[in-house]
C-alpha cells in the first residue's frame, strides 16, 4: 500500500488573524495572513485544499480557533490541535530568538507537523 505524504501546515491563531505557514521549495515557508471572519476563514480553507494531502497544525485558544478548526474538519481537512503547553517549548527551542512573531510561531508549528 502507498503511502501519500503529508502537507504540514501551521495556523498562528488570534482574534482577528490566522497567520499561516505554507511549505514551498527549498525547505522555506510562504506565510499568508486571513483573517479568522467566515471570508478569511473560506479563503484559507480553499488555499489548504491546493496543497496535496494537507495537515493543518495549531494551537488550541479557545473560541479564536473552533471556526477555522470546524471548517477545516467540514472540508475533511486533517487537522491537530495542540495545547499551548505541549508547543511551547518546541516552538521556543525551534526559534532559537527571543524575538516571536505570529509569522514565525507558525511556521514552527507546521514544521511540529512534519516532526511528529
């Protein structure tokens, strides 16, 4: 039996942003910013459908993040929700910065997607 390989990709989630990771080549990252309303929320849903047999990785944070995850699953999106407490420590060691932006936590949690 064949196995498909994942797409990983990373949602920093807010109260008005879903910053996204995308792999491209070369091992780096396209992020896109939706915004976490029902358009934003659709786009980023069409947007991961693109990618061949998508992943998507995020953090748990409560009311912000049930729409996307609950759109992601109605699409048959695969989808893990993390506590902030199991990534934290991952994502602080990954940065290896002191400087954290929404743009880098997601990248690192796609790159917990591919990890794990």
């Amino acid at each position: 039996m064949e196995t498909l390989a994942r797409t990983f990709i990373g949602i920093d989630v807010s109260k008005d942003d879903l910053v996204t990771a995308f792999p491209s080549e070369k091992e780096q990252w396209d992020v896109v910013n939706f915004g976490n309303a029902e358009a934003g929320i659709a786009a980023l849903v069409q947007k991961v459908k693109e990618h061949p047999a998508p992943h998507v990785v995020l953090e748990a944070t409560g009311n912000y993040s049930m729409k996307v995850v609950f759109a992601l699953c109605e699409n048959q999106v695969p989808v893990s929700v993390l506590n902030p407490k199991q990534s934290k420590g991952f994502i602080q060691g990954v940065l290896l910065s002191t400087t954290k932006t929404d743009a880098k936590d997601a990248c690192a949690l796609a790159l917990y997607g591919q990890l794990e």
